[in-house]
C-alpha cells in the first residue's frame, strides 16, 4: 500500500475483514502511519515484506497472526520471482524491480525513508527471469561507478537473452553521462526516462537533495539532447510549490523544459508525504491543513496542492500550474515536439499520442481542481 492509494486499500480491508477474512497491510503507508493502518487491519508488516512474510502466512493460518511484523530491508539475492502468471486479465505494463533504496535522500521522497540509503541490486539473472516490461527502479542506474557498471552488465545481459521488450524507467539526470550505458539501455529495449528535474533554482536543488543535477555544470539541453540521440524518450519532471517559488513561476517551469527539449513535462504540486524530511518540516510549521486522516490521503497524489505554500496562495499555485501545463502543451509547442520528432528521426507517433493524452489528462484535472476548491478551499486558508 503506498501513500496514494491507502483510502482504496482500507476500502478493500474493511470489505474483506466483515466477511470475517483477516486483512495485512504493508507498504509504504502503513510502514510511515502504523497506527492508522492497525485500525484497518488485523495485523501490518512494516519495511520490506519477504524476510517475514513466511511467518505472517502461517501464523495467519494458525490463527495466531501477530498485531506488527518488522520486515526491515530485503537481502535482493533473497527476494522469490514474482508470479506475474497470477495476475488476471489484460495489463498493458507488468512491472519489475531490478534495485532498491536510494543515497541520495531527497526531502521531499520516501524511497530512501522507506528502502534505505544503501542501493541493493538484484541478482542480474534473477532480473532476466521475470520477463517484463515497466522498470519500477526508483533510479536503474544509481549514482557510483559500481552501480552504473552493474547496469551496465544487466542491459547486456538483457541484450544477450533477446527479450524483445521495450521498458522505461525512472533515472536521475546521470544517465546522460556515459554514451556506452545509453546505447545498452537503448539496445536492451528502453524506450523512455523519467527523470527527475524538480527545480529551475539550483539552490533549491541543493536544498531538496538533488546535488546530482548540479555536478559537473550540468548543461540540461545537453544532457537531454545526448539521451534523445539514443532514440529514448525524455519525461521531466517539476515541482512547483517550492519556497523558492513565486507568481510566474508555473510559465517559466513551461519555458525551460521546451529549452531543455524534454519529450513530456510532468508537473506536481510539492507535496508533504509521511517519511519525508519534508513532512517533518512542514508539520513542524504548521503547513499542512489538510490533516484530517484517512479522508485527506485522497488529496495527497501529488497532484493537488495540499499543504501552504510560501508564496503562493490555494488560488495562485492551481493558476500556476494551469499555466505551466497550457504553456508547455499548447498546440504550437506539441506540434514543434512532433515536428523536431520527425526531423531527428525519433519517433513522431509516439511524441503526438504521448503528448496528447498529456493535454487530455490537463482537461481532466482542471475539472478535479475546481471540485477540489469547493470541497476544501476554506480549510486551505
Ligand atoms: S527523488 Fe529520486 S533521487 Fe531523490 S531520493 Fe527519491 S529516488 Fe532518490
């Protein structure tokens, strides 16, 4: 269960634990807010579940399940194969996870808070054997020689097994820098990456953990450029809502990722999630009111502006984030990404379907931003 669905995930319990079924929460959520989790289930597994889960299932079956179990971190070379043959019906995507846990500890992330500091890696043949295609890595390739040398060897190894699938994944801005990973990654079937540019202010970037993107004098077009020549799609993402940020910001974020030349722009409000070094922050200047829980996780999907931002008012930071969207997905700027698609070469099709669901999803959140306004406006002050 992570922190953005938890609502459904109680819904589910509590269905399942009326009919007399015992419920186990585990993830994210209910590792961040045990005591909230336990009044929806019999029992929770914090941390990573496969060290316990064993025992969770038999002493499930004894009828003697235990009120919390500490998974702690997995051993990677541990972990069992995930039975994707299980899962019913059609899936566009089936999702695997190569690495756990990221050094790098941005403020406003869970993943280090939740899977460690310390980047673990599969078994490079434990990786082959699952056979699908959506890489859930919260970044392939890590941020050391080793690590990058390690996906290095699991692209090649994905070549040498001629999976024949395309995959994206999230990676940080890294990747850009080495012209042999980038051709392994391509060879071996990715298609996209998403990386994470969040701030235009590179004290910001300092601030939120990112002292990645700042190294060597990044030049962003550059970087961007040097992945596209690889035939891989680029999707940035920006956070607005950042101290930092002021009225016009939401224009400038537009105008900078169309610099940059990124393929898609994935902007989301700066949100407090339980774990973060940014919730104790926020909470402890009382910045968070939307606080009533479970009903207020609804909100917290990174795409609706639940905490008080500096200086953006509830009305500015929406207006801001409209305008970075119509901005960046404009019909002109959609058709120049389509166009330049075509002149190098890259995919068209791809960049026009990509970027017009992008303007669909726009539509749609702007309907759930004005039911977002009447519902909670008053308490956002
Ligand atoms: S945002 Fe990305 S780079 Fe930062 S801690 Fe999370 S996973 Fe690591």
């Amino acid at each position: 269960m992570g922190n953005l669905d938890q609502n459904r995930a109680y819904e589910v319990a509590g269905h399942f634990r009326r009919l007399g079924v015992p419920v186990v929460l585990g993830g994210i959520h209910a590792t961040m807010c045990q005591d909230e989790a336990l009044r929806h289930a019999d029992s929770i597994v914090t941390g990573e579940a496969e060290s316990v889960w064993p025992r969770v299932l038999e002493d499930a079956r004894l009828g003697r399940l235990k009120s919390r179990y500490e998974g702690g971190r997995a051993e990677l070379a541990n972990i069992p194969i995930a039975r994707h043959d299980l899962l019913a019906g059609r899936y566009a995507l089936g999702a695997i996870q190569t690495t756990r846990g990221c050094p790098l500890n941005c403020s406003f992330c869970s993943v280090t808070a939740f899977n460690g500091a310390y980047y673990r890696q599969r078994p490079i043949e434990d990786v082959i054997r699952e056979k699908h295609v959506l890489v859930v890595d919260d970044n392939l390739i890590g941020t050391k020689p080793e690590h990058i040398a390690r996906a290095k060897d699991l692209f090649r190894a994905m070549i040498e097994a001629n999976l024949r699938k395309e995959w994206i994944a999230q990676a940080t801005i890294n990747f850009a820098d080495d012209e042999e990973l980038m051709e392994l990654a391509a060879k071996a079937g990715c298609n996209g990456v998403f990386i994470g540019f969040e701030s235009l202010d590179p004290g910001k970037l300092l601030e939120l953990g990112k002292k990645f993107s700042l190294m060597k004098n990044r030049d962003f077009r550059a970087s961007v450029r040097r992945i596209q020549r690889h035939n891989i799609v680029v999707v940035g993402s920006f956070i607005i809502g950042l101290d930092v940020d002021e009225p016009g910001i939401g224009k400038r974020i537009a105008e900078v990722a169309n610099w940059y030349g990124i393929d898609n722009l994935n902007a989301l409000f700066l949100t407090p999630l339980p774990g973060t070094r940014l919730w104790d922050t926020m909470k402890s200047e009382d910045r968070i009111p939307l606080n009533t829980f479970p009903e207020d996780w609804k909100y917290y999907t990174l795409t609706f502006p639940v905490a008080r931002y500096k200086h953006l008012s509830p009305n500015d930071i929406l207006r801001e984030m409209h305008s970075c969207n119509a901005t960046f997905y404009s019909m002109p700027n959609i058709l120049r990404r389509v166009w330049n698609s075509v002149w190098r070469r890259r995919k068209p099709a791809l960049s026009l379907v990509g970027n017009l669901s992008y303007r669909n999803n726009i539509r749609m959140g702007l309907k759930a931003h004005d039911n977002f306004r009447r519902q909670v406006g008053d308490r956002l002050g």
